[in-house]
C-alpha cells in the first residue's frame, strides 16, 4: 500500500461529505478528532491474503465511529477483483461505496444505485469507500437505517411477491409449535409478522416484540392489532441488551428470532441475550440467511457492494455451536427459501409479469423446504429447546 495525492479526486471528497484537506496518507498516530486516511494500490496490485497484514495498519488507524479509509485501486478492475478487495478489509471494514475514477467524470456505485459525479480525476482506477465496523454497527446508524426502510419490510397486500413475503414468515413462525404457549417473544421483531404468525397458532398468547426502531415497532404494534391479537407489548432495544424479559420479569414459552442474528456486531452477546429470553423447558427458533449457500457464495463472488448482513451472517453451523456450548437442547433444522435461480425468477415475475408466476415459484419453494442438502436454500430456521431446571 502507497500513500496517494487527493489531487483530481475532490469531486469524490466532497460528495463524501469529507474536506480534502483533511484527508491524510501514511497511517499515523491518531491525531485526536476523526482519522480520514487515503490510500492507493498499483495498477498491478490484485488482491490477495498476504495484502491483508499491509492493509492493517491503515485499517487499525481508521477504527473510530467517525473514521473513514480511503483506498485508491488504480487500473482495471472488474466487480469480481472488487469484491476480493472488499473480503480483504472485512471484517475490519464495510465496504460502502464504489467511484469509478476516469479523466471525464466520475461514477459512484452504492446500493442505492449509480450515479454521475462533477469532474475529472487524472487517476484511472476504482476510490473503495470503507466505513469501520464501529460505524456502521453504531446502534443510532442501525436505527436510523431500520426507520428508514421500514415501510419495504413490511411487504404490500395485493402486490407481486408479497404471497412469498407472507409465506417465508409464516414458515419461520409455524416452525415453533407454539401450541400451548402462554407467552411468547419476538426477538428482533421487524414489522412483526413472524411473531404474529406463532401467536395466530398459540391462540391465546401475549405476544412481545422488540426492535431497534421505532418505527418498526410501531408497524408491529399495528401488524398484531389488525391480526386479532390482544395482548401485544412491544418496546424499542437491541439483541444484546434485549429489553424483554426486564428486572423482576419471567422469561418466554416461546422466543423467535428470524433475519436479526446477522445485524448483530457482537453476536456472543446477542446469543447471551437470545438465551436469557427463553424460560427452562421454553422453544427457541432462530433463522437468517444462509452466507453458504449455492446463491450467495455466487453473490459474494460477482458484486463488490453488498448488504452488511450478507458478510456478517454467521453459518447455522456456528449458530449451532454457540447455542450448545449455552446449554440449548437441538430439535430441527429446515432449509426454506430456494437459492438461485428462485429469487431472481421471482424478481422476474414481480418486475417485468405483474407476480404472473408468483404462485408456482412459491409451490416450488414450499414443495423443497425442509433438512435436506442445506447448500440449496438461502435461508434457514432452527428449533430448540431449553432444558428444565
């Protein structure tokens, strides 16, 4: 790794919000306020393990919430070189943005889109944009994003896709059994749908949820209102200091968790928290997206900008470890969301057929959910239990 001039890349500086003339090279001693380093690789650099032990002072300067590393790939790349680059800085660093860098203008990639920038820069080559993983584990930065988007997690009635959308919480929700339970937790709970679900099997239960967001717990609140559903509490918090159950309260029958674990920046924590919810002899089912499948091992291989979650899942086989070494009873594991090419098929269907084969490609999913060859789906669910005393 070299040090490189900021000269020709203020466009990109600018947009970023960053003053160029704060910006720095070698990695020194923090200075006290926010460390914005900038760094280059030659046009015959490509990534590999052993650049991992360079990049790391730079990487170790630029820890803070506040701090940005700035890294200058000059040349040719393609989006598979990128997305090894973006594997070197993780976990350290969150790759955020992507400037292709060219003397007429300049070109930002974020997951949002593309999007032209003002200006030229001498330099030919890509600007990555790594954020720490202070920052983008922020719990404000987390909220903040929840909110944000919680409209797109709720799902629409009545439009393409949203018959899956229901039908993926249904399966995590039914996967409890949550007949006979008197109470029941939904850990994490996004618009709520998959603790409505197991509450709608259970009958009479109160039903609690949390969520970092605002917003998305009062999108819950609402969910479980127009479901019949009583005896709803929910509260804002995080995983790893959940607010159920609270001093002086009991802990759940039931506690579901499903796509939270992967959004967790300490995820023993969020397993300690996990584990304190459930009651002794209680069901724990737990789910995300599954980082080793067929789907998203291409995923990580083709796109250099992807979702944080998608790097920071762990495998049902880590989940798994880390819930035994706690003392949890393992009862079942299901695969339920086919990889490729079931996603994009129904991203086919939504965008350019009106949902027209929604319906079979759901069949087909339901048809192959369940333990067998875990490689095809991208999404998986567990179920356990918690010994009685």
């Amino acid at each position: 790794m070299k040090s490189v001039s900021t000269l020709g890349l203020v466009p990109a500086l600018l947009d970023l919000g960053l003053d160029p003339k704060a910006v720095r090279g070698a990695p020194l001693a923090r200075a006290g306020g926010p460390n914005v380093l900038l760094a280059a690789a030659g046009a015959d650099t490509r990534a590999d393990e052993r650049l991992r032990a360079e990049l790391a002072p730079w990487q170790a300067a630029t820890e803070g919430v506040e701090d940005v590393l700035l890294l200058v790939l000059e040349g040719e790349r393609d989006d598979a070189e990128l997305a090894r680059w973006r594997d070197l800085a993780w976990p350290g660093h969150h790759l955020v943005a992507i400037d292709r860098l060219g003397q007429k203008g300049l070109v930002q990639r974020t997951l949002q889109g593309a999007r032209a920038l003002r200006g030229g820069c001498g330099l030919r080559g890509d600007l990555l944009v790594l954020r720490p993983r202070a920052a983008v584990f922020a719990r404000d930065a987390v909220a903040a994003k929840f909110d944000q988007n919680a409209g797109g997690w709720n799902g629409e009635p009545g439009k393409p896709g949203y018959a899956h959308f229901r039908w993926m919480r249904r399966y995590v929700g039914t996967f409890a059994d949550a007949r006979g339970a008197r109470r029941i937790l939904d850990f994490g709970c996004g618009a709520g749908w998959v603790g409505v679900e197991a509450a709608l099997v259970a009958k009479d239960a109160e039903l609690c949820a949390f969520d970092p967001s605002p917003a998305m717990v009062e999108l819950a609140r609402a969910n479980a209102r127009a479901s019949g559903i009583t005896r709803f509490e929910a509260r804002v918090g995080f995983g790893e200091e959940p607010p159920f159950p609270a001093a002086g309260e009991a802990p759940f029958d039931c506690v579901l968790s499903s796509g939270v674990i992967s959004f967790s920046g300490d995820i023993e924590r969020f397993v300690d928290g996990l584990v304190r919810a459930v009651a002794p002899g209680g069901t724990l089912v737990i789910g995300d997206l599954h980082r080793a499948s067929k789907g998203m091992l291409r995923r990580r291989a083709e796109r250099p900008l992807l979702p944080l979650r998608e790097l920071n899942a762990p495998t049902p086989k880590a989940v798994r470890e880390r819930l035994e070494a706690r003392g949890l009873t393992f009862e079942a594991q299901s695969g339920y969301q086919l990889t490729s090419p079931v996603p994009e098929l129904m991203h086919w269907s939504a965008r350019r057929l009106g949902g027209l084969f929604d319906r079979p490609l759901l069949a087909w999913n339901a048809r192959a959910a369940g333990p067998e060859r875990p490689e095809r789906f991208d999404s998986w669910v567990q179920r356990w239990t918690r010994p009685p005393r």
